[in-house]
C-alpha cells in the first residue's frame, strides 16, 4: 500500500505553483502528499554532443531520496531530458516502481517560440506528473484519446488530454494500487 507521493522540486516552480500540482496529485492518487526541495547533480547526466541531460541518469539519483517501499517519488527539473533512444521525453518513469522525473522545458510555450503562459505550463505539467506517476503503479499507454496515460511525443498531444486517467485506467489504478 502507497502512503504517500513526494513531489521532489529541483525546479524554479513557486510555492503556489507547487501547491496547485499538491492537490491535483492528491485529488487523483488519493494519498498524502508532500513537497520536498532536493538538488540533483545535473553534471552527472549532461550529455554535452546533445545539450541535454540523461532523465535515466538523473532518475537513479532520485531513487536514493526514497526512506521506503511505501511512497513514491516525482522530481520535477527545468532541463531539457533525454534517453538515448529518443530525442527527447517529457518525464521517465520506472515501470512499477518507486520513482518518476518530469521536466518543465519542453512543455514551456516560450521552448516553442511562443508567448509565456503559466497556466498552460501548469496544467501541461500536471498531466505529465499524473501520467508517470501512473506508470509507477503499473499502468502502460492508453489508446484513450482523452486519457492522461495515452503517449504524447509533441506539447500539443498534452493540451488534448484530461488530467484524469480514463476509467479503465482508474480500475486498473485501484487495482494496482495496494
């Protein structure tokens, strides 16, 4: 059984941004959950030939922030993340595991030239943190237009999806979550 979600900041985000992302973690997952500032040896993961950092790498720092089998880890970072098979993710998680890592970079508008839009980063970077979150309790991609775990490989995939997991997903998220 899961008895808490820690949101990990190493990211710019306020404190009222991080509040918002609280809640909506909270209201989905149904468990307490906690903000922790953290530091991450970035210098680790850069990958100086592609300008980005190794979200794998990156991750298994992560994982040494867990005190138990009991919670599960998000970190949330402004860096542009890759894994080498892919120009670039979103967020990465462990599949049934403990830990998840979401980055604010390419969700931003201003990534794609555009005009700055807090709310839309907000909600663009909750659904990501609900969607590998989902991955940590074993669910995979949907094929749910709408559902927050349908695969996304551009920004405009996120804006058409909910927040919430379908209800497949939800079942199989009650299912897996003790």
């Amino acid at each position: 059984m899961i008895n808490a979600i820690y949101i990990l900041n190493a990211s710019t985000l306020q404190e009222q941004d991080l509040d918002r992302i609280v809640h909506t973690v909270k209201t989905i997952f149904r468990v307490p959950v906690f903000v922790k500032q953290v530091g991450l040896d970035f210098g680790s993961a850069f990958d100086g030939s592609r300008g980005q950092w190794n979200s794998t790498v990156l991750l298994s720092q992560i994982i040494t922030n867990s005190v138990g089998d009991d919670e599960k880890l998000v970190a949330i970072v402004d860096v542009d993340l890759f894994i080498p098979v892919l120009t670039f993710v979103f967020g990465e998680a462990q599949f049934k595991g403990t830990a998840a890592i979401v980055s604010t970079h390419r969700l931003a508008n201003q990534f794609y030239g555009l005009e700055e839009d807090k709310q839309q980063l907000l909600q663009r970077l909750e659904k990501e943190i609900v969607h590998e979150l989902g991955h940590t309790f074993g669910l995979y991609h949907c094929r749910q237009f709408e559902c927050v775990m349908r695969s996304s490989t551009y920004v405009g995939e996120i804006d058409l999806k909910q927040v919430f997991p379908c209800q497949d997903c939800q079942r199989l998220l009650l299912k897996n979550f003790s």
